[in-house]
C-alpha cells in the first residue's frame, strides 16, 4: 500500500484555513442546539428502548406512524446492524446515556452473533424471523450490501465499547467477503450471492428490471463506509488496500463527469442504461437506471470520510469530485420552491439538461444533503454557490415537511408531495435511525466546531 501521509494533505488543510471567509457569519449556535434535540428527543427518545426485542433478541422491525410497534418483524441484516451503528454512536456522543446505549448496541451484536451470522458457510444472512431462522429467497441469500452494514455496525460498537470479540466478527466478515465477494480482476465487490457465498451469474433468464446479478453503486459506497470504519479501529495493510480501491472506483469509475453515479454494472463496471430504449421502458427501468440526487450527495461525504481516513490520501482530487457531485446535485435536483432534494432525474439520449422523473424527496437524501452541504460550506465558504444559504433551506424544509412535529421522528416521504405519509410506518426493514441520526449529530458538531474556530 501506499504511503498515505501526503504533504498535499496538509496544503490543502492549510490552504482552506487560509481562504475562511473571516467576514461571513457562522450557522448560529441556536441551530446546533436545533439539531440536538432533534437527535435525542424528537428521534433517540422515540425509537429507544421501543424497538429492542426482549423476547428474541434484536431490534423490532416495523413502528406505526405514532410510534407503536407493527405487526411485521421480519429482521434484515441492514436494519438491524444500523440500530447497533445508531446506538454505539449515541453512546459515544451522549455521555449522561452511555451504559444505556452501549446496553442497547450490545442486545443488537448478540443477535448478529447467535442468529444472523451463517456457521455453516460464513457471512451474514440477509433476512431471518423474528426468532432468528433464515429466510433465504433467491438471489438475496447473502449480500455484499448487507454484510458491509454488519462490519459497519460492528465497527463502531467496538470503537464505543472495546469489546474484542465484536471486532473480531467484523474481521472475520472482512475475510469472508474478501474470499466470496471480492472481485480480483475488474476490483470491487459482487453484490448478490447464494447462501453458501457463490457470487450469481446474470443470465438472459433474469427479468430485465431485477438487479441480481449485477454489480451496484450502493453496496460499494456502502462498503467503502463499513471498510473506513472497520479501518479506523483495525488499521490492516490490505483492508487500507481495499478501501482505496473502492474510493478510486467510485469516485473515478462509478461517478460520471457531470457529477452522478451510474447505479448499476456490468462485472467490468459498463453501466447498465436504457437511455436509447423508448421512455416508457426507461420509466419502467427506473430503479436500475436514474440520476439519484440523495446517493450523490452521500457519497460526497463518503469519499472524503475514507481519504481522511487513509491520512489524507487523494483528497484534493476527492474533494473535487465530491463537490462535482453536490452542485450537480444542487443544479438539477434541487426544489428552488420548497427547498429538498428530488428522488430521480433523467439525462435522455440528446439532452444537455436533465429532467426530474421523480418530484418526491425522501427522508435520507434530506438528511445526507444536510451533512453533504454543511461540510462543502465549511471548505468552500467563498464559493459562488452559497452552501450556507441552501443548508439552512433544507433544514427548514425538513422540519417543516420529513420530521413529524406530533409524534416525533421523521416521515419516509415530504408530505408536501405525498401527505399520505403521515399515517405511514415510521420504520421497517428498510428504514430506521441511521442516517438522519448521523446527520444531525454531524451537523450538530460541525456547528459548534465552525463557530469556536
């Protein structure tokens, strides 16, 4: 591996110091308090102890719109290793609550241990009952996405608790996707696997809107954000190696000139693309082949995360692209009425400009672009995009359209296009505190952090 303290590191930190907009006012110490409560009261407080299984173990699935737990607890790997990230992170940042927290992160990790890890062929199941049986449907036995969240969440509960023998399932997940998933020869990682681990060959039988088979966008942001966190408590030579690998690829490969994400891939990383398909075929693809604002901005974030982490490796050049990625963002998904980010927008073959396909603004791209926009404000304070002007805009479209200011938590949707959300489930399987958690503790601190220097 390379040596990664570079001196270009440095001159970048030097020269963002050096360029601060002394004469422009910070974001207001009131607004760090705004995001305080709004990570333990109106979401912490609502979600814990809820949702811990004191029967089986684990983390409950399903929670009504008001907060009850729901009917439906079949776990996935992915919600379950985030509660643990959740957790171990309030642990870390809520002193007063630490015990609690870490109580709660370790329920979690025994059931990943005992229930979710396979003994037999290694690697974690993607989905089990309530009481911990695998589930195994075809083509989503096991996945690169899923077991990235465990090493995630495995991570960062070993960074608040030091317990040993969660770091070393995280390291023996590592292993495992090295051995199964990892691709030697085009680099990356195969997404879907059987049960015993055997990545799955796409062939002319699959239907053409499902995804197995293929390589993707976001088990590979999301595997460069478990393997940075994994490299941050276990600095291993080759868990560095495979972590620049994926910031390379992503940044180099997967994200286009004009600042996207491709979403999907062939196994030497062609993008999949219906753009010379007629549109209502594209539409019909939609999942596999859009512009997705909120994975952008994500991933800006992302990228520069794990070059920090390897000392400072590329990060002028990931800096870069990271700010490519959030003023595409904000040049083509973003709402100039009510402020938030779209879900999807659309380059059709011959046009410069792209359309919005999708005008509906989810919960996690909000949250993402509220940690995305403050820290580009907080390098790029004299940019003629003014960062500062727009994150204060989202978060009042946040407050007033995602966080639900009657029952606490977010919605899944804006309710100014889809206010049937309100009566909705605030969590299953694929959503619980994860990422507007991180944002607002993020935010929170880069506030104050902002306003001392």
């Amino acid at each position: 591996m390379k040596t990664i303290w570079t001196l270009s590191f440095f001159t970048i930190i030097l020269m963002l110091a050096c360029t601060t907009d002394k004469g422009k006012k910070p974001i207001s110490h009131d607004m760090a308090l705004e995001f305080q409560i709004a990570a333990n009261d109106d979401l912490l407080d609502k979600w814990y102890p809820l949702v811990l299984d004191t029967v089986d173990g684990g983390f409950y699935s399903e929670v009504t719109f008001d907060f009850k737990l729901g009917e439906r607890h079949h776990k996935m790997i992915v919600t379950q290793a985030r509660h643990i990230w959740t957790t171990a992170t309030a642990a870390i940042h809520n002193g007063n609550n630490e015990k609690e927290y870490l109580s709660y992160a370790e329920h979690g990790f025994k059931f990943l241990r005992d229930h979710m890890w396979d003994g037999k062929n290694g690697g974690f199941h993607n989905l089990v009952t309530k009481k911990g049986k695998p589930i195994v449907r075809p083509g989503e036995a096991k996945t690169a996405y899923g077991n990235s969240f465990a090493i995630y969440g495995l991570a960062t509960y070993f960074a608040a608790s030091k317990n040993g023998e969660a770091l070393d399932l995280a390291k023996k997940a590592f292993r495992w996707l090295e051995e199964h998933s990892h691709d030697s020869i085009y680099k990356g990682y195969y997404q879907s696997m059987d049960i015993s681990g055997t990545p799955i060959a796409r062939t002319g039988d699959f239907p053409s809107t499902s995804d197995i088979g293929y390589k993707d966008q976001n088990s590979s942001i999301h595997l460069l954000e478990a393997l940075t966190a994994l490299y941050k408590v276990w600095p291993d030579p080759l868990l560095g190696e495979r972590v620049e690998e994926l910031l390379v690829l992503i940044r180099d490969s997967i994200t286009s000139d004009k600042g996207y994400m491709n979403l999907f891939f062939e196994a030497d990383w062609t993008p999949v693309t219906f753009v010379d398909a007629p549109r209502d075929t594209i539409q019909k693809h939609y999942y596999l082949d859009h512009v997705s604002f909120g994975h952008d901005v994500e991933t800006a974030y992302l990228m520069l995360e794990a070059s920090e982490a390897l000392g400072g490796l590329q990060f002028e050049q990931t800096l870069k692209k990271g700010k490519i990625m959030v003023d595409h963002a904000i040049k083509n998904g973003w709402d100039n009425k009510l402020g938030g980010f779209y879900d999807g927008g659309y380059y059709y073959a011959g046009d410069e400009k792209l359309s919005i396909v999708n005008y509906d603004k989810n919960w996690w791209s909000q949250a993402e672009g509220l940690n995305s926009l403050l820290m580009m404000d907080t390098y790029f304070p004299k940019d003629s995009i003014n960062y500062k002007v727009y994150f204060e805009k989202l978060w009042q479209y946040t407050s007033m359209y995602i966080m639900d200011a009657d029952y606490g938590g977010w919605y899944e949707w804006g309710i100014d296009t889809r206010p049937e959300t309100k009566l909705e489930p605030k969590g299953h399987i694929w959503k619980g505190t994860y990422h507007n958690y991180r944002a607002l503790v993020n935010c929170a601190a880069r506030i104050e952090k902002n306003n001392m220097d």
